[in-house]
C-alpha cells in the first residue's frame, strides 16, 4: 500500500484511498485484515547470531583451528597432558570472545528507542492507545507536542502543529505542517510539510493524521533496509593478528621441518624426533594470545563504558587508535545542544547575559519587572508572550513565579529549543510567562511560518488588544515605523535602521542566531492577519548560541596535539560555522571553511584534492556527509564520523569508526556504528582514540613478551639439537611454561596503563606491520638472550656435577624467571624497569608472585616433581638462576636510564 506521492493529493482523497472515515477510523475486522497484508510496524532487525553459533564462532580463527590440530596430534602420540591444557585454554578463550561479544550485544538493547512505544488512535469512533506495532495504513494517528510520530502520516488536520524532523533530514530547527496539497511529485521529504514521519517528533501544536506507511515501507525502513545490506570489512586489528597468526604457523612448521631432518640425520630415532617436532611447533606459537587479545579489548570496552562510551565491536576502540580525522557534528556534540541567549540589543545599547542573570555594567541590570516600557523589560516580555516553549522544574510545569538556585534541580524546557532560550533569558529577569497572564490573555496567534519567518500573537489587555512580535531581524524592521526607547516611542529613522542591522551583523559574524521582538497596539479594523503585523514598533534583538562545551574545547586542543585532525560538519550557516569553529579551535591558520553550496558545484576528484585543507563545513546535508567521507578516505586518511539522524547511517557505516549518539540518535544509526556515545560528547571520542591508542600498546607488549619468551625457549631446543646435547627440556615443562607461567604475566600486560605521552605522537599509520617500528629486533635481541642463557645454565649445571635432573630443572627455572624478568621489560618501548616503576601495574605483580608461586611449587612438592619431572635446588643453583634470568633486564634498565636522563625524558615510574 506504499505510494511516493501522497503529499499531492488532498487529504480527503488520501483517505478515499486508504478506504477510511476520518471521524471514525478503521474498524477492528480491517485492522486485522491489514496486519495480516502488510505486517506490523517495527523495523525488520538484523537477524542476531544464536549464542550457541556465537560460541562456536570463536574456533574460527586461523591459529585456533592450527592448535586445536596440534591438540588431535598430541592426542593421537598419547600426550593427553598436553592435549588438554592446549584444549583448555582454546575454551578459555572462547568463553571470553563469548562473553564480550554477548555483552556488547545485549548494552545495546536499553539504546532501541526509535519507534514509539504507543500511538493514540481513532478506531470505530473511539479514541484508543495501542502499541505502536499494530498501527496499520488506514489508522487515524492522533498526535500532540511531545509526541513521536509512529508511522508515516498525511496530515489531515494541523493545529499550529510543528515537527523536528532532524533525524529524517538533518534540519535543525522544527518544521510547521499544514494538510494543504503540494503540486509537484518531486517535492524533497524535507519540503513536504503536510507529511509526517516516523521517527520524528512534534514540538508544538496538536494534529491528526492518516497513516499510509507502516514498518520497512517508511522513509526510515527504506534507509535501514539499505544499511543492513553493507557488507563488513575488516579492521587494522584483525589484519594485524591474521598475518601474526600465518607468519607463526609458517615458522613453526619451519622449525619443525629443520629440527625433525636434523635429528633424522644424525641416527635419532624418527618417532622421537617427530615428537620433539610437534613440542617445537606448539612452543613457537603463543596459544595464550587470542584469549590476551580479547582481554586487553575486554578491558578497552569497560574503560570505555566508565567514559560514556558503549563499544558495539570489540576492535572498534583500536581501530580509533589509528584514526587520522574526526568529524563530528556541531550540535549536541561539540557544543551544549542549550540554545542560550548571550546578547541583547536595546535603545542603542548591549546587555551581555551571563549564566546567572545580565552584566551587572550594563545600563539594564536590574530592570525592574513593575516598571511599564522599560525597553529591555518590554523586550524580554514580549520574547516570554509571543512563545510556546514551556519551563519545567523536576518534572512539572511552572505554576508561579520561582527563582532558580544553585541547589536546586536544573530547569527543563518543552518546545522547541529557540523559544525555550528566550523564556530562560525572560526568566533571568524576573519576567515570567505565567505571571504576566495573569493580567493579559491570549486571544490569538499567527504560527511562524518559513515563508513570513515571524510569529506572532495577540494579547487582550487592559488597554485593549496588543501584538506581540518576533522574527527575523531584516523581516521585522521592514514592518516597523517606531521604536521603543528610554525616552518613549520614537519614529525609526532611516538611520536607526542601519544601525539596528548593523548590530544584527556583528551579532551573527560572532555566531549568535538574532531575533527581533516588536509590539502593536490595534484597533478592532486591525485584528486580522495583515493589520496585525503592520507598522510595529521595534523594541530589541535577541543573539543566542548554542555554547561549545569545555570538555570539546579542551579535547579538539588533545586532538591537533596528537596528529588528529577534527573536522566540524554543520547545518548552520556559514558565518556562525566559522565563528564556532574559531571558538572551538577547530580553524587554526589556514584551515578552510566550505559551504553545502560551494560543495555541491565540486567534483569528487576536486573533493579529494582539497579535503585535508578543510576543516569546517557549513550549511551541508547529512547525505553530503558520505562525499566527505569518501573523499577522506581515498587520501588514505582513518576516520571517525559521528551521526545522530536516520539520513547520517550511510555515513557513519562508510566510515572506518562510525560514531552514533546514544541520547539523540536513531536506531538505525546506532545498528550502523561501532560505537555509541553515551553523552554525546566529542570529548568521548578523543578519549577514545586516547584508549585505542594505549589498547594497541598494550597488544604490542605482550606479543613483544610471548614472542620473546616462546623464541627462547624455540632456540634452547633447536640448539641443543643441533650440536648434540640431550633436550634441555621435557614437552610437559615447555607447555607448563607457555600456557601458564607466562600467560598470567601476559594478560597483565593488557591491562597497562597507557603511557603519558601517548597522545603526543602522530596516530599509527594503518599498514604498518604488527613488528613495525623496532619490534622485531627486541624480540629477536632478547628470545635469543633467554635461549642462549637457558641453554648455559643447563651445560653449566651439567658440567658442575648436576645429574639430568637437576640440569633440566635449572634450565626449567631459568627459563621461566628470564622471562618473569622481561615482562616488566615489556611495559614501555622507550624506559627500562626502573623507570616505569615495578609496583605502578599491580596486576602485573600479583602475576609475577603468582607464576613464581607456581613454578616453585613444581620444583618443591613431590606430587608435582614426578610430574613435571624436575628436583628441589641448591642455594648456588638458584644465584645462578638469577643472575641469568635477571641480568639482561637490569643491564638494558640501567642503559636506559642513562640515555633516557641524558636526553631529559622524565620517568613516568608511579610506585
């Protein structure tokens, strides 16, 4: 029953064809039978994965499915040991990738708001409220002020109703409706005032309307159906970790190859040799690092979710790690979302508004409220009349007058945003809506219309009927002859005009949004529309702003200082973009600024060209957001994109990091992003790339640690092959060593803090290899250290007069200490272990102690020893254990120390 062109046809013939009486609405039996045609009306959500199939998803990847191989081998040899610690610690991950995943999910399900819940409907006569769902075309919507509108409508009656419909078309400010015919089919949604959408909310006025879309036929399931058919791609993350993953295997399967063939030729015995293989191969690959991966991401999302952030993906918070440009919406976003009034011009004269009341060196402080045609009185006074924004305070409407305070509950404001500012500043005053009614009532009103772009309304006084007036400023001056002053009324002069439009000027090029407020006293000959609005007398301008927040102030100065660019993308016009812009820190030198128009005459090729010199852009549509991105992206740039209206989803899916609002934004855009600002704030997304920045740190740490540690004990195997010597370890030990003694240190390593400078580099060039920037050379440098010491304390012992037994439980235990030692080692590519202090991760001393615990509980009890093999130590044993386990790490602390005090790095050690 869908039809694109509802909005040319009168109301009545909408309802001809939907088959519907407008006073009475459809009865039960037809209900039914369109539900039955057309489905309810809910958004068809992504198809969710079952947790069973959530679960099993886990084994998916490339080096589980290599170790769950390596666990059937170990099988089938009869080392059952070794099958089930490999097989515990794959379910061990699995159950956290499980976990996350699961939890992500289910954070969302509190942010699903985009229909309503309920609808009031006219059915078989009477008025009803029914879920939303059952609403089908064919039902009569009734709709007032602070309801949403559950399903596309065609108005077919509009009482000085207005909508904000910035989730459907990025328009800011509300929409009037009316239920008058359009004539042309092509009018643009956000042009098609007798046409209501689901999604969108009603600010003002009361208003009925026939529903003739319902569920995916609405302009919102048209675009959510769209979004849900982009494909996926992958992140900077799971790219790294995959070619990690194949480059392991590879080396494993090498190092198998070479030490298998090696033992062959020397006369060993195939099936011991194959063996030895098999443990080479499980100690080269770090079966603890899917499961550290997933805990350092873990831990990325619940430090998210403290900082008003619900991660939807697990690599999402690195992904914003390597992020090159944010683009953020201005409203809400970067500044307050409060439209609040800052200046007012008056008899010639500005009066700045502060937070608490008007500056007290103006010549307006203190106006008093009792005296009649004070200009700045008379001013607010009209600005709280000619309004339709109510004040709330702790959930009920203002019955009197009442001074706000400090202590007390914060004001709320219902209607639309402008005229909540207005009734605010009349407040501040001492000028209430409430009271002055109780003198003077309302008798009539002219709705603001975009066309007239003023409204205004007739009040009776006891002075006979009087027009209050307010709107655009070059609108009103052109209908006014006077104007008010200290000194009475006085005839608005030619060059009074000037002035008055010059002050309008310097209040917009300081990005304040100006209206004027004017009066009339009428005669009865003038109480219709054209008489009411003719030969006014000027009474002030109202400049208002949406203020930036400080925290965004504060995060864009974070953002430059850390290789980011921040892009601003607005509605507004160009002047107040540029002036928020300046405000903000946004436009610095010669940062550009671009208009929707001068953007829509550019080619996609000129786009690219220019993109990374342009840092505001004003006066643009959310489906212009999708060139920026792309242009963004073709230069090779990473970029978050944020968005709140249905018509952003493209953008934000497009972009690497799609960034949603959890207060004001839509479902379908929420489904759309990565991540979800819980409080809107741009300040959360540099936080975020802050977390991003310290999560990839921190998976470097450990996979400098694991690799490290798994080369070394690789190499004190491999060399003792291949010179002759007996194995310096049993399989038991090695995999004691790599799924457990290591591991723990490891995942403490994942839930480091992040660095101090952190921010004071350029963001991570995506490409790069997981090994860039020396990574490689420090694992090999120090795997081959650890094997190499290995390997000495068990030819040492050997050769002081230890049997086999001892010999290997000193190269067990200097082994597992060397690497003990490097995990503090880890925690800083730049500092050595006396600078970053070994007491400032508790964690990782907590897994130190724990791992030591542990090890020397297999050398010392019994029970243990026949399993693992090894033998209690003597006192001078254990010196020689230490000093090579602990050598390297306090040589290569030392040097850095040197270096790092030479060059004037201070230390960032916290215990």
């Amino acid at each position: 029953m869908r039809q694109q062109s509802w909005h040319v046809l009168p109301w009545v013939d909408v309802a001809k064809v939907l088959n519907v009486h407008p006073g009475k609405g459809l009865n039960v039996k037809e209900v039914q039978k369109r539900l039955q045609e057309v489905g309810k009306n809910v958004l068809a959500a992504k198809k969710g994965v079952h947790p069973v199939f959530l679960f099993l998803g886990q084994f998916k990847d490339f080096m589980v499915l290599v170790l769950l191989a390596a666990t059937v081998v170990s099988g089938l040899l009869g080392e059952i040991a070794d099958a089930v610690t490999i097989l515990t610690i794959l379910i061990v991950n699995a159950i956290l990738g499980f976990i996350q995943e699961f939890r992500a999910e289910r954070s969302m399900e509190s942010l699903r708001s985009l229909t309503a819940p309920e609808a009031r409907v006219l059915r078989e006569g009477l008025e009803q409220r029914i879920p939303a769902a059952e609403l089908v075309p064919g039902d009569i919507v009734l709709l007032e002020a602070g309801d949403r509108i559950p399903a596309d409508v065609r108005w077919i009656q509009a009482v000085n109703i207005q909508v904000e419909e910035s989730a459907l078309t990025g328009e800011s400010h509300p929409v009037s409706k009316s239920i008058a015919p359009l004539s042309d089919e092509l009018t643009p949604m956000a042009d098609r005032r007798n046409m209501g959408y689901m999604g969108t909310s009603v600010v003002n006025g009361r208003g009925a309307g026939v529903v003739v879309a319902t569920g995916m036929d609405t302009e919102m399931g048209v675009i959510a159906g769209m979004i849900q058919s982009v494909e996926e791609e992958e992140t900077p993350l799971q790219k790294r970790l995959a070619e990690l993953g194949k480059w392991l295997v590879l080396l494993s399967l090498l190092v198998c190859l070479v030490v298998v063939a090696t033992g062959i030729l020397r006369g060993e015995d195939f099936y011991k040799m194959f063996f030895t293989g098999v443990s080479l191969a499980v100690a080269a690959i770090p079966e603890g690092l899917p499961a550290i991966v997933t805990v350092a991401l873990a831990v990325g999302v619940q430090r998210m979710v403290k900082r008003q952030a619900i991660i939807r993906k697990l690599p999402a918070v690195e992904t914003l790690g390597c992020a090159t440009v944010i683009c953020s919406d201005k409203t809400g976003t970067l500044t307050q979302n409060e439209m609040t009034v800052r200046q007012i011009y008056s008899d010639g004269r500005k009066i700045t508004v502060s937070g608490q009341g008007y500056d007290p060196k103006g010549d307006f402080y203190g106006a008093d409220p009792e005296k009649e045609k004070d200009p700045l009185h008379e001013g607010l006074k009209i600005a709280a009349l000619c309004n339709n924004a109510i004040l709330t305070k702790k959930g009920a409407k203002v019955a009197g007058l009442f001074r706000s305070k400090a202590n007390e509950a914060p004001w709320g404001i219902e209607g639309d945003p402008t005229e909540g500012a207005i009734l605010v500043a009349a407040a501040k005053a001492g000028i209430w809506r409430e009271v002055l009614e109780r003198k003077e009532e309302r008798i009539g009103e002219l709705p603001f219309d975009s066309d007239r772009k003023r409204m205004s309304v007739v009040y009776k006084t006891k002075h006979g009927p009087r027009a209050y007036v307010k709107g655009a400023p070059d609108k009103i001056v052109q209908l006014c002859k006077q104007e008010l002053t200290s000194a009475g009324v006085v005839e608005l002069s030619s060059a009074r005009r000037q002035s008055i439009m010059r002050a309008n000027d310097e209040m917009a090029r300081h990005a304040l949004r100006v209206l004027a407020v004017a009066e009339k006293s009428l005669t009865e000959n003038e109480m219709h529309d054209e008489g009411i609005e003719q030969g006014l007398t000027f009474v002030g301008l109202l400049g208002m702003i949406d203020p930036p927040r400080p925290s965004a102030v504060r995060a864009i100065k974070l953002c430059r200082q850390a290789g980011v660019k921040p892009v601003m993308i607005t509605g507004d016009h160009r002047l107040t973009a540029e002036a928020v812009g300046h405000e903000l820190g946004i436009l610095k030198g010669r940062d550009g600024v671009i208009s929707g128009e001068e953007l829509e005459r550019m080619s996609d090729q000129d786009l690219s060209q220019r993109v990374m010199d342009i840092s505001v852009y004003a006066r643009v549509t959310p489906k212009d957001k999708l060139r920026i991105v792309r242009a963004l992206k073709n230069e090779g740039q990473v970029v978050a994109m944020t968005g709140d209206g249905v018509n952003d989803a493209p953008a934000v899916k497009e972009a690497d990091i799609g960034v949603s609002m959890g207060v004001t934004g839509t479902d379908v855009t929420k489904e759309a992003s990565s991540m979800v600002l819980g409080d809107d704030n741009f300040a959360t997304i540099v936080a975020a790339v802050e977390e991003g920045r310290g999560i990839y740190d921190n998976i470097r740490k450990f996979i400098r640690y694991l690799l490290s540690c798994n080369l070394g004990e690789v190499l004190t195997m491999f060399l003792a092959t291949l010179v002759g010597l007996p194995l310096p370890l049993l399989p038991i030990q090695i995999l004691w060593v790599n799924l457990v003694t290591d591991g723990l240190p490891a995942m403490a390593l994942g839930v480091d803090g992040a660095e101090p400078e952190i921010m004071n580099r350029p963001p991570r060039i995506p490409g790069e290899s997981i090994f860039a920037r020396g990574l490689a050379r420090k694992i090999g440098i120090r795997g081959t250290l650890i094997g190499l010491g290995t390997l000495f304390v068990f030819v040492a012992g050997l050769f002081m007069g230890a049997n086999m037994l001892g010999a290997r439980t000193m190269a067990f235990s200097t082994l597992v200490f060397s690497q003990l030692f490097h995990v503090f080692d880890c925690r800083s590519e730049e500092r050595g272990i006396f600078e970053v202090g070994l007491f400032s991760n508790p964690y990782l001393v907590g897994a130190v102690l724990v791992s030591s615990m542990m090890q020397l509980s297999v050398i010392y009890l019994p029970p243990l020893q026949a399993i693992f093999k090894t033998t209690a130590l003597h006192s001078w044993q254990w010196i020689l254990i230490l000093c090579v386990a602990g050598g390297p790490s306090i040589l290569i602390g030392l040097a850095r120390l040197l270096k790092n005090s030479w060059q004037g790095k201070p230390s960032i050690a916290k215990g």
